[in-house]
C-alpha cells in the first residue's frame, strides 16, 4: 500500500520547517527526532548527549572533550602566539564535534529505539511541538506529515 503524503501548507510564512522522525512509547508517548545537522551536538557534544539521556554516548563524549582540552593545554605550553593558540583551539573543536554533529540525531533515535520507542511517522514542521501534535493529527494520514500552523 503506497503512503499518502498530505500537505497542509497553505498560509505557511515561515521557511524554517525541518524534516523529524516521530517515536512512540507505550507508555511515556510521543518523542520528535529532528533529521540533519546537529550544531549543538556540534558545539558542546557532551551536553547536548546529557540532555538527551545517551548513556555510555555522554561518558564517551565527555572524555573526548576532556582529552580535546587536554590537548589544547599541551599544545599552549608548546604555542606561545594566543591567536594561533586559538586557531588550535578552533581546528580541535571543529575535529571533536564533526561526528556528533552529523550523527548525533541518529544516536538519539538510535537511544529511542533501545528504550523500547517505535518509529511512527515523518513530519515536516517549524519545531518538536509542532511535530509531535501533528504525529497526534489523525486529519492527517500517511508515513510523511506536514503540519498545519
């Protein structure tokens, strides 16, 4: 049976809808995974897995911020020109958080997935709220929903 997708996008003004994957718990409902980019798992990795409750993923992102600062320390000891230490400091947190950047909404479905949620639907909207009240929506049918402002 194909997937219908319907579109409620008349009126929109907004050009920041985001594309989420929607999990539900039998017990605790609804959880919105956003697709993409993450730049706060990007920028501050080891925070953004404690807000997501990652487990062994926060304590391995926590010791590999640590060890880039360690480095960064090291290398001050070595570097004594403060613009090109913090050019080292720049490259190392642009190494460090690629991965979680770019993987860090997979882990977080992935967590979801262990936790005994089960993938619902897709949604584009603005925000989680907005994705989670249109995953609610039974107006809207299908595998891929847009939600209505």
């Amino acid at each position: 049976m194909a997937s219908k997708t319907v579109d409620h996008t008349e009126g929109l003004t907004n050009n920041t809808m985001r594309v989420f994957d929607i999990y539900k718990h039998p017990r605790y409902g609804f959880e919105a995974v956003k697709r993409g980019f993450s730049w706060s798992a990007f920028l501050v990795p080891s925070v953004w897995a404690v807000r997501r409750g990652l487990g062994y993923t926060t304590v391995l992102l926590v010791v590999t911020t640590t060890l880039m600062f360690d480095i960064a320390q090291i290398a001050s000891h070595w570097i004594k020109v403060p613009s090109v230490q913090l050019i080292l400091l720049g490259v190392l947190v642009v190494a460090f958080g690629l991965k979680p950047g770019f993987r860090g909404y997979r882990w977080h479905a992935q967590a979801l997935q262990e936790e005994k949620y089960h993938f619902t639907c897709t949604v584009i909207a603005d925000n989680r709220r907005q994705a989670i009240k249109a995953a609610n929506d039974d107006s809207i049918q299908g595998s891929v929903k847009i939600a209505r402002i």
